[in-house]
C-alpha cells in the first residue's frame, strides 16, 4: 500500500467552497470575474481563506468547468455541457450517469472519488454515435458514508472490504480506529474523510456485528448498501420523548370534533403505525358524511426542526420482511400519532356528503380530533363483507358499497386495475421463515384503497384548481407518465409467446387494453407473471412540482395525503394545505422541487431494499430444502440463464445458461426465448418445468436450481 497523506485541514471547508464558486459563475455566466472579484462576491476577507479560493479556481480552471481569460480572471466555459444526475458504478469502476436522455459513461479514472448512488455533477467529455463520456468534476452529495463489510488487518493498518463491491471503493482503517474489531469480523463502518491526494477513503469502525444474529448483519448489511439511515441521532430521540400522549382541550377547541362520531380504522394484522381511520354519520337527507382521517403528523413534526430535517433526509420508512426502518422515531409513530382504538387523537381530515352511489355533494377539508372506536384488521373486515356477523356490519357494508362503486368509475376513466403480488413471510421465535404466503388484496383492502385514493385526488384537485385566480400553489403531485410505447412493443412481443395480442393504437387505449387481457386470463398460470411485466413495462410514479396526471390511476390531479407517518411527502401536503386553508402564506418555493426529487430516490431505495430483503428471505427459507425437486415456472430470461419461480412457495432461482440439459442453450433476444442449438428446444416465459434445489448463497441471495 502507497503511504497516504494526511487530511489537510481545510479539505471540506474546500470543497463547499468550490460549490458556492460554480454556483456564482453560473448565476453570471456571460461575465469575466478576477480572483478578486470572487473574493468579494462571496464575502471572504481572511487571506487563508482567499489563498484557498483561489486554489479553487486554478482547480475549477483545469476541470475546464471555468476558462482563465487572463492572468487570475475567470469565466464560465460555456462549450462544456454539464449535467447532474446519480452515479451508478460497475464493479471494475467504471460509472455510468443516469440520464433521462441517456446514461453517460464515465471512465474509471475520470470518476473523481465518486462512489456508488452519489449525486454528482458530470462534464461532457466527448459525444459519439453510440455513446457519451464524460468526468466528474463535482460530489453534490454522497450517497452513503456507513457501510457493512469485513475487515482485511495488517500488521500497522487495516482495510474495510465492503460486502457490495459496486461501492467502488475499499476504505483504509487506521488501527487505532478499528474500535476492537478483528482480521476477518464483519463491522458497520463509515468514511471520515477523503483526501484529494488519497487513492482510497479513511475511516474508521463504528460496530463489530459479530455478536448479532445472522439476519440482524444481513438486514443492516442491506440497509447500508442503500444508503438508509438506521439509526436516530440523539437530538431527534429527545425531541421524540418529549411528545406527550395528552391532548390539549384548548388545541380542539380550534379543530372540528369528531370523537363521538363512530370510527375505526383497517389495517394489517401486524401493524403498529395506524395512519388513517374512516368515520360514518348518516344525514338526514339520506345521504352520508364520511371522513377519511389521516393523522396529524404536522402538529407534531415542525418545519425546520431537527426531526423534521431527519424525516426528510430518510424521505419514507422502510418495511423489511421482519423489522420497519421508520421515519419517525417509535414515540411518534406508533404511539403519539398512531390512530389507536380508543385514544383521541389529532388528525387532518377530508370530509365528504356521499350517497350510496359514491356521488359528491360536498367536501371539507380541515384540523380535527378523533376517537377510534374499534381497530379491525383487513381478515376481520373481510369476514364482515362475506356475510359473517360483527362489530360496526352496517357501516362497513355501507363502506365496501361504495368502495366498489367508485373502484368500477376508476376502471371506466381507464386506470389500471394491476394488484400488487407481495411474499409474506411467516417467521418463528428466532425470526427464520417457517413459510410462505403470497398476499392476496382482497374487497376489505380494496375498501381503504378507494377511500385514501378519493382523499388524494380531491386534494390534489382543491390544490391544483384554486377558487379565484393567481399563481400555482406550489405543490407535491404524485405523478404517473405514460409508457413509453417502445417498452409496449416489447410487452407485446412477451405476451405473444403465450397466445395473447394487445390491441390499441393510442396511448390511452393501452390501460383497458392490459385490463382487459388480465381479466381474460386472471385464473390461468401465466397471469402473475403477464402481471408483472406489465408493471415493468410502465413508468415509474414520482413526487414532482409541475402536475401531468397519473396515467395508472386515471387521475388528472393526484397527491399523496393519507401517510404522513410513514411518507414525507405527505407530511408537506399537510404543510401547504392548511397554510392554503387557513390563508397563510406559501414557504415552500423553488426548493420544493429538489425535495421531490430527492423523495423519489429515497423512496426508490427503500422498494430497492425491501425487495433485497425479501430475496434473503426467500434464500434462508430454501436452505434446508437441498436435493428436494418442485414445480415451478420460467420467470425470467437473460444470456446467462434461466429464472423459475417454484410454484409451491413463490421463492424464484436461477438455473445457468451452461449447466441446461441435453444441448447448448443459447438466448435469443430478438424472439425472447431460450434455445438449443442442435435440438431447437425451447425455453420460454411461462413454461412450467420440474427443478431440484441444488444449492443456496445467502450473501449473494441466490436460489441454484437444476432442471430435472
């Protein structure tokens, strides 16, 4: 190892100096400015302080992000493109932008200390037929700086090998930062700092995992790997338990009263967080008023506040097979804000007159407080509308009547009718998996479904459609594109090796199109994984600014109103609506933008690690069933082997390209398909085959199967 070379003092003082001097230049892209001019532009008067900005330039100069006119003055190149975006790199080092345009290919030597997931800044470099290149020449913001992997002693120092080698990059350990751990453990550290002159990051270890169980390492080991906060900092903890249960009399006075209205809340049997409940009145003139109740985080949760700034730095919590990442701490979350049965509790609510036909006669919108009579899961709910007899039948028929009613004027207007599929595992004492279960959404969570999706379209409507004329109100949309009609074209292609055609000719037939087939094959084999294609096949939904509608759900306006407890961006719709409400004026501006999108990514990481999580899950539950053979469908095709999902259970392995029996398989991607060359045979989406389980890696998450 090359002897490295201490920190110098100012390096990060440095580096958020270089961000305040590309942003002056970019704000003044047509002016020539001496070093100078900076100096007094950005208010620096100490003479160490100015000997480092002008570094800065010099260094800026040789990027070629500035053009040194003259002898120390300065401007903006103005022939060199930039772009911003997330740094995906590959495990030889290379890295690519993504890029909505398309990704742009970064060089291994051109990555500049960036590391995997990081928000950098990237100069075009050169712009070919087939691909674009370009260099790092700023780190907006790192991705992650904890990660878990073991350690590599050496006699005076030790390296960190982190378990996901598309972090990019080893990290050097001091050995009086190795905090007891010891050649081989396997440790939680971090990065302390990054010199320019270093090949590799110092950093040091924050925890030997050695002492915890097996899942622990691997669901901390996940969480790291996406950047996801596990831990609360202190201040944030004290603030938590400082939240009292009691309501305030005075508080409700200001708010509208709905304690003795009858109440409840549907929810998984498991669940601690209870966001939302719904309450029934019948009205005189038959019609009903129903309120759909959300808890009231905002009350709790002040702008600017150290939680607030926690809440919005994790962006969503985060549901692992057998813990939840929250993004609030536990007081808030599951005590203080949770609807529990029989607790007042602050809410914020959307309140509708509705006949029975789910026709709206009037809306409110307002602070309230509840009291839950009764807490149902969706199994006890689902009894109820099957006929069976208990508590509060009549308002949940009256519920499920309406549910369906509105579920079938969304189907009309064209929205998707896809139901999620979701493994659910069954874990004994220890937390192993002793089963399997898929998740089957039935009319009971179809019921709340309809419910929070008529509360988030009508504020996003009331929004998105204000009363007299001024500017937008700026706000958080949940948005769905249309899809992209090359990724149609390739669904179609799928669906033809089954005997199945989508008929349309416009974007907006697609939706009844892909209806219309699900429901044609809804109880053949082939249905889950046409399902799951056809998700994949559609644009992902985001939080933005500027509204384009929800293709999927077939909402001109729609937002995210009903989980403040468990989603940022709703706890800053409740911010915005009730300033909207109560006439106050708007604080979020121009910024708001760059919290969606840093919403978005956060929420992506968090499905990212569910699924990762999940897949452990279906590893560790495979594991001791070695040698045994089951059923199972093709679920997947790439060049290097084959996906089955066994049918039995739901977990899904991989049988190689190579080890395919009787031939010499290749894929062919024109015909999607598998394909040997001497006997022809195929493989194909769907095929049901026989397989033996022959082996299972926990760390890499892999089922190895073998066909029979």
């Amino acid at each position: 190892m090359s002897k490295k070379k201490k920190a110098k003092k100012g390096d990060k003082f440095t580096k958020g100096l270089s961000h305040i001097i590309r942003r002056l230049f970019e704000k003044n892209p047509d002016s020539v400015l001496s070093h100078k001019d900076v100096y007094t532009n950005i208010q620096l008067k100490d003479t160490e302080l100015r000997k480092q900005a002008f570094d800065v330039l010099k260094i800026l100069a040789q990027e070629g992000f500035l053009v040194e006119t003259s002898r120390s003055s300065f401007r903006l190149n103005q022939n060199m493109d930039f772009l911003e975006g997330e740094i995906q790199l590959t495990a030889r080092g290379a890295g690519f932008l993504l890029n909505e345009g398309g990704d742009i290919f970064i060089p291994p030597n051109h990555t500049n200390q960036a590391m995997n997931g990081d928000l950098v800044r990237v100069a075009i470099t050169r712009k070919g037929a087939t691909r674009t290149e370009g260099k790092v020449v700023e780190i907006i913001e790192r991705d992650r700086t904890q990660f878990v992997g073991t350690i590599d002693l050496h006699p005076k120092f030790a390296f960190f090998i982190p378990d996901n080698q598309r972090t990019g990059v080893d990290i050097y350990i001091p050995i009086e930062k190795l905090n007891g751990a010891r050649n081989k453990d396997r440790v939680l550290a971090k990065i302390t700092v990054w010199p320019k002159s270093a090949e590799n990051p110092y950093g040091e270890v924050i925890e030997v995992l050695n002492s915890k169980t097996p899942n622990d390492n691997e669901m901390l080991s996940i969480l790291c790997n996406q950047g996801l906060e596990i831990k609360f900092p202190q201040e944030v903890i004290a603030a938590a338990e400082n939240v009292s249960m009691a309501l305030d009399e005075e508080e409700i006075k200001t708010r509208r009263d709905f304690r003795k209205t009858t109440t409840f809340t549907i929810d998984p049997v498991d669940a601690k967080d209870f966001d939302d409940a719904l309450s029934i009145q019948k009205l005189e003139n038959g019609n009903y008023e129903i309120g759909v109740h959300i808890a009231d985080v905002s009350h709790y949760v002040q702008a600017g506040s150290a939680m607030d700034a926690e809440a919005a730095k994790r962006g969503n919590s985060v549901y692992l097979v057998d813990r939840v990442v929250p993004m609030l701490p536990e007081q808030l979350s599951n005590l203080a804000c949770s609807l529990r049965p029989n607790e007042d509790k602050y809410t914020f609510s959307a309140v509708f007159e509705m006949d029975e036909n789910g026709k709206i006669y009037s809306e409110w919108f307002g602070k309230t407080a509840i009291h839950s009579d009764r807490r149902f899961s969706y199994e006890e709910a689902q009894e109820i509308i099957e006929g069976q007899d208990g508590d509060f039948r009549e308002e949940i028929l009256i519920f499920d009547k309406i549910a369906k009613v509105l579920r079938k004027k969304r189907q009309k207007a064209g929205a998707l009718m896809i139901e999620s599929e979701e493994l659910r595992f069954k874990l004994n004492e220890d937390g192993n998996p002793i089963g399997v279960v898929s998740k089957v959404s039935k009319d009971a969570n179809k019921l709340i479904e309809e419910f929070m999706l008529l509360a988030n379209k009508r504020v996003a409507t009331f929004i998105a459609k204000p009363k007299t004329k001024k500017d937008p109100i700026p706000f958080v949309y949940r948005c769905h594109d249309k899809p992209d009609i090359s990724k149609i074209e390739v669904f179609k292609l799928f669906i033809d090796k089954f005997g199945h055609k989508l008929n349309f000719t416009h974007p907006d037939e697609i939706s009844r199109s892909i209806n219309s087939l699900l429901e044609d094959i809804r109880l053949k084999n082939e249905y889950s994984i046409i399902q799951s294609m056809a998700i994949r096949s559609m644009a992902k939904a985001t939080y933005e600014t500027e509204n384009i509608g929800h293709y999927g759900l077939g909402f001109e306006h729609y937002t995210h109103f009903t989980s403040p407890i468990r989603r940022y961006a709703d706890l800053l719709v409740h911010r915005i609506l009730f300033e909207e409400l109560t006439g106050k004026p708007h604080r979020y501006g121009n910024q708001l933008s760059q919290t969606c999108k840093h919403i978005s990514r956060m929420e992506r990481k968090a499905t990212d690690a569910e699924r990762e999580s999940s897949k452990y899950f279906q590893v560790l539950f495979m594991q001791d069933k070695l040698g045994m053979v089951f059923q199972g469908t093709v679920s997947g095709l790439a060049d290097f082997g084959m996906f089955v999902r066994i049918d039995e259970n739901g977990c899904e392995g991989m049988i190689p390209l190579m080890e395919i029996p009787g031939d010499k398989f290749i894929f062919d991607q024109e015909k999607y398909r598998i394909i040997g060359g001497k006997t022809k045979k195929e493989y194909n989406f769907g095929d049901q085959v026989d397989v033996q389980v022959m082996s299972v890696d926990l760390r890499k998450r892999q089922i190895n199967l073998e066909l029979v």
